[in-house]
C-alpha cells in the first residue's frame, strides 16, 4: 500500500472518531453544564422501588436486610399493594447506579443505547441504498442535528423517556428495511426494542397501537416480491408487544410471592375521563351505585371546591386537603377504583362514545404542541418530592442537591423559542421531501412516515390517556431534526466531474 493510501485511511479514521467525539460531547453538554443528571420527583420512586428489590439479594452495608423501615423513616403507611406503574427494569438501574454513587453513570447508558439503534439503522440502510457518506458521518450528523433540540435534555434525564423515540427508530427501521436485515441484526434490533418497550407502560401502549399500521404496511407490500419477508416487521412488534405483557404479569406474580401484595396500577385512564367530562358526567348519573367503585372516589372529588383538583395529576398524587381526592381514601377503596378503571372506561365508552372520541381528538392535539424541556430541570418542589419518595435520609440525598440549570431558567425562554422553530422546520422538510417524486428511495419513505406516525401515537398515549404534558412531547419531538437529517443525506450526491487541468 502506497503511502498515500495510508495517510488517507489514517486521516479518514481521524475523522471519523473527531466526529464521534464531538456528538458524544454534544449529547453530553446538558449533564456537563449541569454538572449532574436531571430528574423528576419519580426519580425518587423509581430509586426506591429498585433499592427495595435489591435489598432482598443484595443488602446496603450498614442496613438491615429488612426495608420496612424505609416506609416507617418517611411516614408512610403500609399496605397490602404495590404499584405497578413503573418499571421494575429501570428502577433497578437507576438502584444500582444510586447505590453505587454513580447516578450520572446511567447518563451513559442512554446515549449508548441510542447511538447502538442509530448503527443499526445505518448500517442496514447502506445495505438497500448506495449512500454517499460513511457510516459514521450517517450516525453522528443525525444525532447532531438532534441535539440542537431536546435530546441532550433527555439523555441526561434520569427517567425512562428516552427509550420512547428509540423504539420508535427501531420500528421504523424494521418496518422499512427489516427484510434486507441479517439475522445478528434482527437479534440486536429485538433485543434493545424488548428492553426500550419494558422500560415505561407508555412505550408498550405505543408499541399496541403502532402494530395495525406495521400489519397495514405489510398488507400494502403484498406483490412487491418480499414473500413472507414482509411479515418480519409485525412479528416483531407483535412479539414485542407479548414480551412486555409477559415482563408485567410476571412482575405481578413475583410481588405477590415475594411480598404478599397485589400489584396495582393508578387509575389515569379513570382520573383522565372524568377531567375530560364524560367520565364526571357519567358518575354524576350514576352514582351513588353500590356495584360501581369508582363513586367513592366521585365523592372524593367533593370534599373541596377548589377548581385545580380536577387535573389528573392532582386527582392521582396530590395529599392535601385543597387539592387531593385519590390519595385520601382508603387504601380499600383506592384499589376498588384502579382495579376498575378498565371496566370503568367501557362503561363510558357505550354510553358516550362522541364525547370520548373528541376528547382524545383534543388532547392529542394539545400534545403534539407541546414539546418544551421544562419538566426535564428539576425546581424546589420537584427536588423535594424527589427526595421524601425515594425513602432516604437527607444525609444520602447530596446528588439531588447539585444542579446549575435548576437557578435560573432564563435561558428556557430561548430554547423555548429555538426548538420549536427548528421542529417545525424539520418537519416541513420530511414533508417536501417525502411528497418530491424520486427524490427519496421508498424504503426511507417509510421510515420516515413510521417515524411521524411514532410521534403522534406517543401524543396520543400520553395526551389522551395520561395528561398532556411538555414532557412527554419533548422526548420524541427530537426525530424530526433527526429524520430530516438523515435524509438528506441519504439523497444522491452528484458526481464531481474529473479535473483534466484543461484549461477553458
């Protein structure tokens, strides 16, 4: 080999880790301006949850193998339920890494699993097109072009929001190009998408509703020459659909076998109709009705006339005497009405579908337009509630005490102002993109359509059957730049003519 050749391919490796290293920088900018992860107050419960599974196999030192006196520190009453609202998965990651000192350590973890599912994509899309840059200028410039959004955000953020968007990105890769996958692929791909849809009770709702549209897809390709390769992609969502459900009902067993408790989950789809009206309406009718449990909690939400308690959050977690209504009955009757929320809604739904139909319509609305970074930087009183829920004695609770961004937020009114402008951008661009005849190989057609449709059922599942929220939209609204982004560069480059030093 020349040395031409190697100083070329020196230079070329050169590059490509400079490039690397600027977009693990970048993605890292938050945390290192920060000087310390973000989190939310559910942090708190996500650390206790965790610690109190470890604690059974693997003991603090200097704690009792007994945690009930975690409960008994912080005044909290025992009862005979465990909720199941969040990830056994992730509450034992953020645990481990609590317990070892290293809660920003889970930082890194983020940003690995979204740069590995960017690979993949990569790498089975240079093999259905000829792409004119390298693989790691096609991962990096991507995720750059993110990170002028919310993703530092929500790489440092210690929740489980980020793996919302990577599964999306998995899907769409999969419904796109999951043909032209090779097996190891597929497996890698399965793997992380099993551990992002068991990471949040959202993502698996998403992944419920993405699934007609993965068959739809499949049904459309019917012709095209893929024979039962088509199906790859439904199988695999179907499959990842099945695996979490199996993840919950095991988690419910193990809890009631371990603890002797039932594993309940809070009644956002109940909390939701009745702010929306219907369900209100419907217990207003019905209620007081002995066969119906939830009208205890309809009588709940008449011990105050303070109109702010009629918003799911504060129907679901607040405890005051103003605000609060589910968290003051009884432990009995606080499970009657979670137990309920399922047959709850059908009952709503027969008796006012329009009026269902509407509401949902109006808050995944509402959603999609929601996309700040808000809720991602932690004020006095998320800290706070943070602190008390995660069971520890202040002492042990330093790294929830740090923080830059939290002193001022200033700066969240340009951000609130810079990212919204590059979304909408971002999105006009997919838009021409994908209407321009030729311009864009039908396979990255797809991926980007699935990507859109991605966006809004996570608006749909958040806004419509939780509470719209900036959070929830600010997590997934970063793979519009990322989208854009890949896309052009996958358009094709025009050829340098040859300079034959001619001169004109």
């Amino acid at each position: 080999m020349s040395l031409n050749g190697i100083s070329s391919g020196l230079s070329w490796q050169v590059r490509s880790i400079a490039l690397l290293v600027v977009t693990v920088a970048i993605c890292l900018a938050v945390l290192m301006i920060n000087r310390g992860p973000l989190y939310y107050f559910d942090t708190g419960s996500y650390f206790k949850q965790g610690n109190t599974a470890l604690s059974l196999i693997l003991p603090e030192a200097g704690a009792g193998s007994d945690t009930v006196g975690q409960g008994a520190a912080t005044g909290e009453k025992a009862d005979a339920t465990t909720g199941g609202s969040r990830s056994m998965v992730y509450a034992l990651l953020v645990a481990g890494f609590w317990r070892a000192d290293m809660l920003g350590g889970i930082v890194l973890l983020h940003l690995a699993n979204l740069l590995l599912a960017v690979w993949l994509t990569v790498r089975v899309t240079g093999r259905v097109i000829p792409l004119g840059y390298g693989t790691m200028p096609m991962i990096t410039l991507p995720v750059l072009a993110a990170a002028t959004t919310s993703l530092p955000f929500y790489i440092a953020y210690v929740m489980p929001d980020i793996f919302a968007p990577i599964m999306l990105i998995l899907i769409a890769t999969v419904v796109s190009m999951g043909h032209q996958m090779r097996p190891a692929e597929r497996v890698a791909a399965f793997g992380l998408a099993v551990l992002t849809v068991v990471l949040h009770p959202s993502h698996l709702g998403i992944a419920v509703l993405m699934l007609p549209f993965v068959i739809l897809a499949a049904l459309l390709r019917m012709g095209s020459g893929q024979g039962w390769g088509r199906w790859v992609a439904a199988g695999f969502v179907a499959c990842l659909v099945l695996i979490a459900i199996g993840e919950r009902k095991a988690f419910e067993v193990a809890v009631k076998n371990v603890t002797r408790k039932e594993v309940t989950y809070t009644p956002h789809i109940t909390a939701r109709l009745i702010v929306d009206g219907p369900g209100l309406a419907y217990l207003d009718e019905h209620c007081p009705r002995a066969d119906l449990a939830t009208c205890a909690l309809h009588e709940a939400l008449t011990w105050s006339d303070d109109p702010y308690r009629m918003t799911v959050s504060h129907i679901i977690f607040e405890r005051t005497p103003a605000l609060g209504s589910f968290r003051l009955m009884t432990p009995e009757d606080q499970k009657a009405v979670a137990d309920e929320q399922r047959a709850f809604f059908f009952q709503v739904l027969a008796e006012r579908p329009f009026g269902i139909a509407y509401a949902l319509a109006r808050n995944t609305t509402v959603q999609l337009l929601m996309n700040s970074v808000e809720m991602t930087i932690p004020n006095v009183l998320i800290t706070r509630n943070a602190k008390s829920m995660s069971g520890l004695p202040d002492a042990q609770l330093g790294v929830l005490d740090g923080g830059v961004l939290k002193r001022s937020q200033l700066w969240l009114k340009v951000v609130d102002f810079i990212h919204p402008a590059i979304y909408l951008a971002s999105f006009v661009l997919i838009t021409a993109l994908l209407l321009w005849p030729g311009k864009i190989a039908p396979p990255l057609k797809v991926f980007a359509v699935f990507v859109l449709i991605g966006i809004a059922l996570n608006a749909l599942v958040c806004g419509g059957v939780s509470q719209p929220a900036a959070r929830y939209g600010a997590r997934v609204m970063w793979l519009l730049p990322f989208t854009a982004a890949f896309l052009i560069l996958t358009l094709p480059r025009r050829k340098r003519r040859p300079d034959t030093g001619a001169r004109p």
